[in-house]
C-alpha cells in the first residue's frame, strides 16, 4: 500500500570532514617525488646561503606550504627560494 502521508524524506548530511593532506605530500605528489627525498632535496636547492643540516623543520614547513598552495615547483631554477631570516623564519621569494 503506498504511504500518502505529507512528511518530507530528508537524509542526513554526511558527518564526515574532507581529509586533511600534509603539504609536503601533496608537494611530493605534484613533483611526482617520495616525500622524503623531495625534502631532503629542497634543503640542498632552495635554501640559499645555508646548509641543508642548517634548515629547521619549521623553515622547511613554511617553505613547503607556500609551494603547495601556490603550486609552484620550487626545483625550478628560479622560481621559488627560501631566504632565512635573522629571527629564524623565511622570507619566500619567488622568481620572474
């Protein structure tokens, strides 16, 4: 027998949020390298008048979320450094 009630059928919005992805894996990801190795790779490129033993985790982690959100490919000559500031930070530059 049909129902001929008049309430309405609603679904529950999902509950769920969108995943969270780390910049450097979706930098890795666009640069088509393992995380590890694209890391470790930007210390020794991007991060001028520094050695790569000299790079903070949060140096690193500031330079990787400006390349990630702006989708830039940091090992191209010239597009993007990291120049270290006196307080510890990093001023991103990026190339013409």
């Amino acid at each position: 027998m049909p129902d001929n009630s008049t309430a309405l059928a609603t679904t529950p919005a999902p509950s769920v949020a969108p995943a969270f992805v780390k910049s450097s894996t979706r930098l890795g990801a666009f640069l088509g390298m393992d995380t590890a190795m694209m890391l470790d790779t930007l210390k020794v490129q991007c991060f001028k008048g520094k050695r790569p033993d000299e790079v903070s985790d949060e140096q690193l982690a500031a330079f990787v979320s400006v390349a990630a959100v702006l989708e830039l490919n940091p090992l191209v000559p010239g597009m993007l450094y990291a120049y270290p500031e006196r307080n510890g930070g990093i001023t991103p530059i990026i190339g013409p």
